[in-house]
C-alpha cells in the first residue's frame, strides 16, 4: 500500500542531497545506476524516518470495558431518571440514562406481545377462511338484499340453486329486503318458475307479504303467471319426494288460498279483475271460495269481473262455475245492477240464467252514509244509462 510519508521522504532525500564538490544533484538516475540510487534512497529515508520525531498519537480513553461482556450488555435497558429531582421550578431538570437489567420475565413478557402482534392478522385472516360460506353470501347488503336476492333478480338460475341448497335454514330463504320483497316475490316478479318451485321444496314460506301485503301467489295472479302459480300450489310430485332430503318437512301444497293483502284482496279476487281465466280456474279447482268478498267493498269474483269488464272471466263464472248471481255487495248491489249501469247485454244475459232484475237503486237522503260513499260508485253511471236499460225484460 502507498503511504504519502514514505514519498515525502523519498522527494527530501532527492532534493536535499548534494554531491562532495557543493553542486546540487539533479535527480536524474541513469540506468546503470538506477538500482543502487533506489536502494540508497530507500535507506536514507529508513534512517531519516529513524531519526525523525514521531508524532503522538491522538489521546484515547479507555472505556474500560471488556469485550468479553457484551453478552451482559445486551441484557441492559434504558430507563429514564432524574438527574435533580429536588429542583425548584425555576431549574429545568434534565432527563438522564440509567442502565438497569432486564430480568427473564420482561424477556418473556416481551416476547409474548411480539408473538400476539404477529397472530392478530394471522388469526383475522383464519377465522375470515373458517367463516362458513352461507354467512358470507346472507349477508345483507345496504338495501337488503342478499346474494340470493341479487342472483334471482339478475336471473342467474345455478347460482340461485347452489345458493338454495347452501342454506343450513329455512329462515334464509325468508329474509325481507328493504322494499319488502323475499327470494321467493323476486322469482315470481322476475317469471322464474324453476327457481319458484325449487324455494318452495327448500322450506320458503309462500304466506310471507310484501309491503303492500301481498304473496307471491298475489303477484303472480296480478301479472298473469300461470307456471308462477303452478309452481306455488301443485302437489308434490314422487320425484319431487325423493328430492327432499331426510327428516325434511313436506312443505304443504296449496297453500292458504283465502290470505288477504292489505286491501282486503284474496288472489281470486286478483285474479277475475286481472281478467285471468286460467288462473281463476286453477285457483278454484284448488279450492279457492267462489262466493268469498274482498273485505273493502264486499265484492266476489263475479262482482269484479262484471265492474272491470272481463268478459272472458263473466263467461268462465256463468257457464262453468255457476256463482250465486244474486250476491249483494256491502252497498245493496248485485252483479246485474253493475251490468246494468255498464253493460246492457250482459245485464240481459244475468237476468236469462236466473239473476234477480231488482230496479236501480235511487238516491236515498235518509240512507246512512257508508251506503252512499259505497253507491257513489255506480250512481253516475246508472243516472246516465239509465234510458238505455228501458228496453230491458224484467
């Protein structure tokens, strides 16, 4: 290694060097003599670096520490002291170190906090894998709604099936959203009768109403879904039997055919003023009420039919089912005084199948007035019609 001393050295000797006769060297060695030149150089700069003064070395103070102890000093800690704790308040006292040893229990203690801090995630992360699948996807989301809800209403049939069958409870398959709807009001709105008759075999509960009280055997009426309603009231099939799994509650088809929404509507009801025939058939070959009244106005089936001019249902109801056609709603009014004041055709056609001709109602003062809100109803149309029915046999 190059040591800027030792070529100090050599250039004094160089140029401090003078030859016997007073004259100045000039440095310049030939090549015969360039090996005794070095090697004469080299010496003289060993005598003067003998020679020369040495400098001292700069003061080091001796910790006093043994390097054998660091085994000790890595068992030390710091703790803060105070260096004058009995002074005033005009002193500021100065915080200071002090080495005190750690004991085998702030050791282990330590550890124990490090090791815990390192499983809080790791145990997050488990119990987020050891979750069962089915508390993730009934979850609610912010408007209610569930994985099922969201996978009927984007019509993803497997989906909803995998779904279906990952409920540990029937009480899943049953949960509201925020607008009132189940899976199963979801799979009638959206005419998905498979999913229907799968959540239906699973244990949903077809009486559940929405927020304007009606089931899913309501909706399906009001939209006119026949394979809807079918999924919601055929028997069980045997295929359908083996399908339940054992020990499993035989859900029991039909249903309550006489429920009520909130406007006092049974699905009967529904149906004839929806102008449904099949579904009023379907419904009454199950065994729905033919003279049962909705409870608002106490209207029947017939009574809808007739005021909504469903004349397909009319037709059903006279030849098929043989209703009572002398019925008398809430206000005193049959089926042929409605006929009366909107059809005059059918009014005959009543009267030809053994309906009562009784005379229009008139406006009657004394007559208590839940009467009259109800009659309100078809008096201005019997006022106008009623120079067309002159012509009627009575």
């Amino acid at each position: 290694m190059w040591h800027p001393s030792s070529e100090r050295n050599v250039a004094e000797c160089s140029e401090n060097k003078r030859d016997e006769k007073g004259h100045t060297d000039s440095g310049f060695l030939s090549g015969g003599n360039l090996q005794i030149s070095s090697e004469i150089c080299e010496q003289e700069s060993l005598d003067v670096a003998a020679t020369a003064p040495v400098a001292p070395e700069p003061m080091r103070a001796d910790s006093g520490v043994d390097l054998g102890l660091s085994e000790s000093l890595s068992q030390l800690t710091l703790k803060q002291v105070t260096l004058n704790p009995l002074a005033s308040g005009k002193v500021q006292t100065e915080p200071t170190v002090e080495l005190a040893p750690v004991t085998a229990d702030k050791i282990g203690h330590q550890r124990e906090v490090e090791t815990l801090r390192h499983r809080e995630p790791q145990r997050e992360i488990e119990k987020s894998f050891n979750e069962e699948p089915w508390q993730l996807y009934y979850t609610q989301d912010d408007d209610g709604d569930t994985q099922l809800h969201i996978a009927i209403v984007q019509g993803f049939l497997e989906a909803a099936f995998s779904l279906i069958r990952m409920a540990p409870h029937t009480c899943l398959l049953n949960i509201l959203n925020d607008d009132g709807q189940s899976p199963l009001h979801l799979a009638v709105l959206t005419r998905q009768p498979r999913i229907v008759r799968r959540l239906i075999l699973a244990g949903a509960n077809p009486a559940l109403r929405n927020f304007r009280g009606n089931t899913a055997l309501h909706l399906a009426c009001a939209t006119g879904d026949l394979a809807s309603a079918k999924a919601l009231t055929d028997p069980l099939t045997p295929v359908e039997r083996n399908y339940l799994l054992p020990g499993k509650k035989v859900p029991a088809l039909p249903q309550n055919l006489e429920q009520r929404n909130y406007d006092g509507e049974m699905c009967l009801h529904i149906a004839a003023s929806s102008g449904q025939v099949e579904l009023v058939r379907l419904l009454l070959r199950l065994g729905a009420d033919l003279e049962a009244r909705e409870a608002l106005a106490g209207k029947t089936a017939l009574h809808l039919a007739v005021e909504r001019g469903c004349r397909s249902v009319v037709a059903f109801l006279l030849q098929e089912c043989r209703p009572c056609l002398d019925t008398q709603t809430y206000a005193g009014i049959t089926a042929y005084q409605i006929a009366l004041c909107l059809d005059s055709q059918l009014a005959r056609e009543l009267v030809r199948l053994g309906a009562t001709p009784e005379p229009l109602p008139e406006s009657d003062s004394d007559s208590s007035d839940d009467e009259d809100t109800v009659a309100a109803n078809y008096l201005p149309a019997i006022a106008r019609l009623r120079q067309n029915v002159v012509g009627v046999k009575v």
